[in-house]
C-alpha cells in the first residue's frame, strides 16, 4: 500500500486518545443503530469497512450469517483478532479481518448483503477518490442490498467552524485537538496532539471530507447507489426521517445498491 495520512494518524495517537471514550455499551449501541438501519438478519453477509480494532465487528458478529471487517492498519487488525480470541460476547460466530486498501477491496461483486463505515472512515480523499471509494464499496454489495455511512454533521459544523479542545486522560497524559472546518469545501482539518504522562508526545492531522444531505444524494447516484435514508443517530430508531438540519450530532446514510 502506498503511503496516506492516515497511517500516523489512526494508529496510537488516535485510539489511544478515545480508548476511554470508546466504551463497551458505546459500541454496543452503535452496533443497534448500524443493525436497525440496514435491517440485517442472520444469515446476512457484512462487511465493515474501516474496522479499526473491530468494535463493532465483536458486537455484531454473533447477529449476523458472516461479519467481515477490513482496515489498512495491521497493527488495529492484530488488536481486532487479540479482542476477539478474549471477547465473551461472541456466541455463535467470529468475524474475519483482513487487511486492505479501502480504494481496493480484495472481494468479488456482490459478496456482502450490507456495508458499513463508520465514524468517518470512507472520505479520507478528494471529491474524485472519494467517489471511487463509494462506488468500490457499492461493487461489492449484491444489487438490492445496503449501505451505510456514517460522518459529522458538516451543517452542524458550519454554524461553529472552529474547535479547539482539550482533557485529561485517565492515565494521567493529555490530548488536545484544533479542528476548522470549511463549509465552502466541506472539509475538517484536525490537529491532534497526545502527551504521554511520559512526556513523550504523537502528533498528527487528518483531513476529512464531510457531504451534505444534498451532495450525498449527488455522489450517491453516482456511485449507482440510492439514498434509502438520512437520518441522525438520535433518530435512528424512528420510522422515516425528514431532512438533517444543522441541529443533528451527526449524519448517517442509508443507501441501496441499484439493480
């Protein structure tokens, strides 16, 4: 794989910043939400796209007829495989993980029933890359079925461009991040720094691409998809779904792969 920001972005310096955040009953939350928005049964094939250390994975595994998570971080997938060998929450299955470069999934046409990316993980590129990885994801769905994705609110952003924040880590280290974001570009640069009680400190910046509810409907399209929902995690479990305003935490897209 060739070389992205993400590699010294997501590896320490991101997780463990959030481990703390990163909760049991976070997960499992999400994991409903991700479940009820793609209605997935268990016989259903998924795949969770940017696992990470495969949270959401662990969860769902045992809901599902195969879970599949990919992530381009070796180090996050030894994590994934180590919690899962540990997790009592599995059952009746364990996902699979492997390593890939979202741009290229290793996986025929129409393996997976659904998909999923959460917290952000698809629009890593420009406008151009980001297409193409949203339409890598819809090849490897089955016509009819599902996706979902899952960002900031960049309405919600707007009203408040800038961000800086900072807390104390259970450990005793610190993070601080500066985020600005541009609503004429929709996208959020983050500066994030980690102190180590140590002293030592991990340093990096990502740089997210995050769409409106009428540019999904246009990228959607495009990658030969259909918007089934926009919705808000707080909404998730309503019926419906009007329009995301900018009141919204964040925005989750359901989508259907055209036949």
């Amino acid at each position: 794989m060739t070389s992205h920001w993400t590699d010294a972005y997501f590896g320490d310096l991101y997780l463990d910043s959030v481990a703390d955040l990163l909760t049991p009953r976070l997960s499992a939350l999400e994991a409903e939400v991700i479940v009820t928005l793609l209605g997935l049964g268990p016989g259903d094939r998924v795949l969770d796209l940017a696992c990470g250390h495969g949270r959401h994975a662990r969860v769902r595994a045992g809901w599902v007829g195969w879970a599949c998570g990919v992530d381009r971080s070796a180090e996050y997938l030894r994590r994934a495989m180590a919690a899962t060998s540990t997790s009592t929450a599995i059952s009746t299955s364990s996902p699979t993980y492997l390593r890939a470069d979202l741009r290229h999934l290793p996986f025929r046409a129409g393996s997976f029933d659904a998909l999923y990316s959460w917290y952000s993980s698809l629009f890593m590129f420009d406008d151009a890359a980001n297409l193409a990885a949203l339409a890598e994801a819809a090849r490897v769905v089955r016509p009819g079925g599902r996706l979902l994705a899952h960002h900031a609110n960049p309405l919600r952003l707007a009203r408040e461009p800038q961000d800086v924040a900072r807390r104390t880590l259970p450990d005793g280290g610190s993070v601080e991040e500066t985020s600005t974001f541009d609503p004429a570009t929709g996208m959020d640069r983050c500066a994030r720094r980690l102190t180590r009680r140590s002293g030592a400190v991990l340093e990096g910046t990502a740089e997210l691409r995050y769409y409106t509810p009428a540019e999904w409907r246009t990228l959607s399209r495009a990658a030969g998809l259909r918007v089934v929902r926009l919705t808000t995690t707080p909404l998730a479990g309503q019926p419906g779904g009007g329009e995301i305003g900018p009141e919204a935490p964040d925005l989750v897209a359901v989508l259907e792969k055209t036949p």
